[in-house]
C-alpha cells in the first residue's frame, strides 16, 4: 500500500492488454511501477522498469484459459485499437457471477444478504442463471432455509431485501445492469431521455441510435446494443 494525494491505494489499474503492454512490456514480479491518480481519483499505473534481462521464472504471463470455465482466452481489438482479453464463454460461470455480483451490490440495486459468495452458491444449487432469476428466488425458500450457514431469519431478510429492491430508479436499475461504458452518469442521462424501462427497452429493440445523446460515442452504442 501507498499513500498518494493523502489516501493509502492498495490496487491499481491498466485497464486493458494493450496498456499492460505499453507500460509493463514484459511484466515480472518485483517489477518496479510509479502509480498516479488520473483526474486526481482513480490509481493507475503510469511507469514501469523494463530491464534488458529477466529470469524466466520471475516472467507473468498472460492466461490462456479462462480460470472459471477453461475456455480458451481471446483477445478483441476495439474499433479505437485497444485490446482486450475476453473469456467467449457465454455460459461461463465466473462471468455470470460477476455480473450478478454488480446487479446486487452497492453499484447497483444494493440487495442486502447477496454476497458474491452467496451468489456462487445459488448458481451451484441451478436456481439462477439470469438476473432475472434473482427476483423468483422465493420459490426456493423452504429448501434454502435448510442450507448449512443460512436459516430462516437470514433467507428471509434476503427475499424482503430483494422484493425491496423492486422499487428503484430507471437509472439506477439501467447502471445495475453492468452494460460495458455505462455508468451512473450516463444511467441517468438514459432515464432522462426515455423515462420509463418499456421505452428503452423499445429504443434497444428498434436500433435505437444512442450517439444521437450528448457525450454518448459508437462503442457507448455498440455496447448498449451488444447487451446481452
């Protein structure tokens, strides 16, 4: 940890390959790296050593397979250039719960009781495999409350959070979604044009051109598009 602008930073980011291979080259552990906070907030890596030689044993190199479902790794070129690495598994369990874990988390709709862990769980047991899912969970109750470290208090203070949750914010529940390039803000400038759910929804449907919106660019669209 280091403290930079009067904050301790444990993490912080390279955002996608192609800025792992500008700045770490051939990343090695020990490398040495200077972290900065862009626009005075997030923590990112600005520099890093690049010896002439590295032992080999001390080389990290890029995964191969996704290490939740073992499909082969890809890797995407966006239309700006930039790569990224992406498990093609649409069926994959770690991507699945990731997504689920941002819908339900404080990022999202705030669903008091469903950790990530509790999350993993519920996609063993077969009951969710869509967001969607969260919200029929009660059908499941009586077998839930038998499940080792749950119970009943704990499994209904789960269903009352979620049936709470039902009553959100367009724009709050557009940004639980975890569509890729839309955030808070631009949930909102969303809900701001199309008021209701039915009307995006719509708008999704009928190729809806979202450049159209101030500040919203073609991957924003595409990535609105490409939701599934």
């Amino acid at each position: 940890p280091v403290n930079i602008l009067g904050s301790e930073c444990e993490r912080a980011s390279l955002h996608n390959l192609s800025v792992l291979k500008e700045v770490l080259k051939t990343p090695f552990r020990g490398q040495k790296i200077k972290v900065a906070k862009m626009n005075m907030i997030i923590p990112q890596v600005t520099w890093a050593e690049h010896p002439e030689h590295i032992e080999a044993k001390y080389r990290i190199r890029m995964p191969l397979r996704c290490s939740c479902c073992d499909e082969p790794l890809t890797v995407k070129e966006s239309d700006s250039g930039v790569e990224n690495v992406y498990c093609p598994n649409p069926n994959c369990e770690g991507k699945l719960s990731t997504r689920l874990d941002h819908f339900a988390g404080k990022k999202g709709l705030d669903i008091k009781g469903v950790s990530k862990a509790t999350i993993e769980k519920l996609i063993d047991w077969g009951w969710i495999s869509s967001i969607g899912d969260i919200f029929e969970l009660k059908q499941y109750r009586e077998e839930w409350i038998k499940k080792p470290g749950f119970g009943v208090k704990y499994v209904d203070n789960i269903l009352n959070a979620i049936e709470k949750s039902k009553e959100v914010s367009l724009d709050k529940f557009i940004a639980a979604l975890g569509i890729p390039l839309i955030g808070a803000t631009y949930s909102k400038q969303l809900a701001e044009k199309f008021k209701t759910w039915e009307s995006f929804y719509q708008a999704v449907i009928d190729n809806f051109d979202f450049t159209s919106i101030g500040g919203f660019g073609y991957e924003m669209n595409k990535a609105i598009h490409s939701y599934d």
